[in-house]
C-alpha cells in the first residue's frame, strides 16, 4: 500500500474549472495524458441570492457579508468535490499541480471579493482586467492544495467575461486548425444560459455582445423537473397546434390555467419568460450581424456552446425564431465551450497568453445593446415566435 502511495503521490494533474452562473461543471485532468480522468456537475449555490448576475451584484453591493458567503459557497463546493474526485481516483491534493477557473466578470470577481457595485449601473465598468495569476491559497486558505499555481480568467468588459474569452481560445486553437485550416472564415459563437453571450469573428475584428435571458432557458420549468430544450419543444408543437399563437397567447381555454404539451405544463408566465429570453438573444444576434457588417449568409460557421445549447433541439430554435434559418447547416454544436478552454490553459501556457490576447483596447468591439438606438424597437419586434 505504501509503494502505491508513493507512486500515485509522483502523478501530476490539473482542476480545471467552469464556473457558471447556474451550474459549476469541473474536471480532474492527467497532464501526461491530456485526458479528463473525472468529472463533476454541481449547482451554483450562490443561486440563493439571485438566479442572475445583476441581482447578485446588488446582494453584495447592499451587504459586504454577502459577497464573502457566495465567495465562501463556491470555495467550499470546489474543495469539496474535488476531493471527492481525488479519492475516486486514489490520489492526493498534491497530485494536483494546477488549477484554472474560467469564469464571466461577476463571478470571478467575487472570488477576488472585488467591490461589485460599478458593474450592477452603467456604463458597467469592471476591476478585472487580464487573467490572474496567484497561488491557490487565495480561495482554498487551509492550503488544501499546498499553494499550487491558480489562474482566474480575466474579462474583455464586464460582461464579456472569461467563459467566452476561454470558449474563443478553445475554437481558434483547437477547433479551427483541425476542421477549418484550409480558409478564412467568418464564426460566431453562441453561448447559450443564463445569459446569451455571442461572438463574431471576422479577418478584420471581434465583436461581442451579451442578452440577459434570466433562468428562462434553464430553469422556468425546472420545478417539474423539465429543463429548456424540453420546454421549447412543448412550445413548438403548441404553436403547431394553434393553441399558442405566434404572438405567445394561450388559446382559450387554456389562456386561465395553461396547457399541457407533452408532459409539460405551460402557462403564459412560462410562454412570456422565454418569449422574453428568444426576443433577447434574437435581437444580440442581429445587432451584431450589423454592426460586423455580416449577413446571415456570411456567417461560414455557428459554434453553439452551453449546457442549454448542447440539448437544444435545433429544428425547435429555427422554427421559434431563436436562431435564424438562414444559419442551418452551419451550427456546430461544441459543448461546454469556456471548461475546454480551461482544460486547455492546463494542458499548454501558449494558451493563456493567447486568451489575454483578447483583452485591450479595441481587440474586441463590445456592443452595449441597451445604448444601440432603435433597441428597445428591435427587440419588441422580436417578441413573436
């Protein structure tokens, strides 16, 4: 037992992390092997003061105390399962040799226990700038991994965060030049869940841009244990049926109690959430075809990543408006786009100063939506399945 100790104690390994607003997905990574040797899903529970963003930010604007009990939740949960993860494995905190959590602004700020109140107003200004480099004692003070290197992801603004920044590095280092190498191509990834986060990469620029969708997609049917994909497809065939109508109306006599479409119930507070949400995320793809200056047509190549986006039945999202038709055949579908990001900071330190690339002045235009004129226009003409 002793010589298996030691030899599992000479083993070197990353955790690689994608912190989320909803779900915390972490993996345990074999540095010689560049494979994924265990995995963990968890609630974020800093859900318990707001199901997004913002209203986390006002919870820890209004009360110091706050944001170190959501600091504290999200460190005691990454300790927690990672151990677990190390015993499944018979290994040793010291076998654990790097650590690097990507992450958006808010929550990696709050692992800094930065003051959040600049970002919860306009012009939504942020401390964080590229990633940072520390040592792990930061969030884990009893020195569970014995002081081993942390990298927090940085941000390009305050709401074009890490977990984008890493999801561009995974498609432009992995993806690109083994499917793509042989031309130029115009991309754009779509980040789908709590918020809708999406990228256009042209030859000549980056633009980038954010829609808040609330837990719409992720969770406005979660109490039935019915998660997003499920629910817009129990949308389409209601709109199929004619008992929803294009404009999201309930027909009567479902109009008073809701109705139930394959094992899912609707009612019009569930119907206007994800009205709202497609009408956000339609408007953020629009604005930025336009200010790119990219048609529909343009776009070579749709990368669709979250745990949402992963599920989402794309033959659904055509027909609700969500995606634009013009883009089937092009959507590649990459799973959780920000933790291969992750995974491939540990792996390779090229991939870290290629993700700081991103951050400066003018490497990304970031459109703020909400400042575009004719926004609030747009996005109630989106307001249609």
């Amino acid at each position: 037992m002793e010589k298996h100790k030691s030899k599992s104690k000479d083993k070197t390994y990353a955790y690689a992390v994608d912190l989320g607003s909803t779900c915390i997905d972490a993996v345990i990574l074999d540095l010689n092997t560049k494979e994924k040797v265990a995995e963990r899903s968890f609630k974020n529970r800093q859900s318990l003061y707001g199901s997004d963003v913002i209203n986390r930010i006002l919870a820890a604007s209004n009360d110091i105390s706050k944001l170190k009990t959501m600091k504290a939740m999200v460190c005691d949960d990454l300790r927690n399962h990672a151990e677990d993860m190390l015993k499944e494995l018979s290994l040793y905190p010291e076998n654990i040799k790097l650590i690097c959590i990507c992450g958006n602004a808010t929550m990696i700020s709050i692992l800094m226990e930065y003051d959040l109140e600049s970002m919860g107003h306009a012009p939504f200004s942020t401390k964080l700038g590229e990633s940072i480099s520390c040592s792990s004692t930061l969030l884990f003070e009893d020195d569970f991994f014995l002081g081993v290197p942390l990298i927090l992801s940085g941000t390009a603004s305050a709401f074009i965060g890490g977990d984008i920044l890493s999801g561009m590095t995974y498609i432009e280092r992995t993806i690109i030049p083994k499917y793509y190498a042989d031309k130029e191509i115009n991309w754009m990834l779509l980040d789908l869940g709590t918020n809708g986060e999406m990228v256009i990469s042209t030859p000549m620029k980056y633009y980038a841009t954010s829609a808040s969708c609330g837990p719409a997609f992720e969770g406005c049917t979660r109490k039935q244990h019915v998660y997003g994909s499920s629910t817009l497809d129990a949308i389409a065939l209601g709109l199929k049926t004619k008992n929803i109508s294009v404009f999201g109306a309930l027909k009567e006599p479902f109009d008073t109690k809701g109705i139930t479409i394959s094992g899912v119930e609707i009612t019009a507070d569930i119907i206007r959430e994800i009205l709202l949400a497609k009408a956000a995320i339609r408007t953020g793809i629009d604005f930025l075809l336009s200010e790119s200056g990219c048609s529909e047509e343009d776009i070579d190549v749709v990368f669709l990543a979250g745990g949402f986006g992963f599920y989402l039945n794309l033959d659904t999202a055509y027909y609700i408006g969500l995606i634009p038709e013009k883009f089937k055949g092009k959507v590649r579908v990459i799973g959780n786009s920000s933790l291969e990001g992750a995974c491939s900071i540990c792996f390779d330190a090229d991939a870290l100063e290629y993700m700081n690339s991103y951050i400066g002045e003018n490497k990304i235009n970031v459109l703020q939506l909400a400042d575009k004129s004719m926004y609030q226009e747009k996005l109630i003409s989106n307001m249609t399945f």
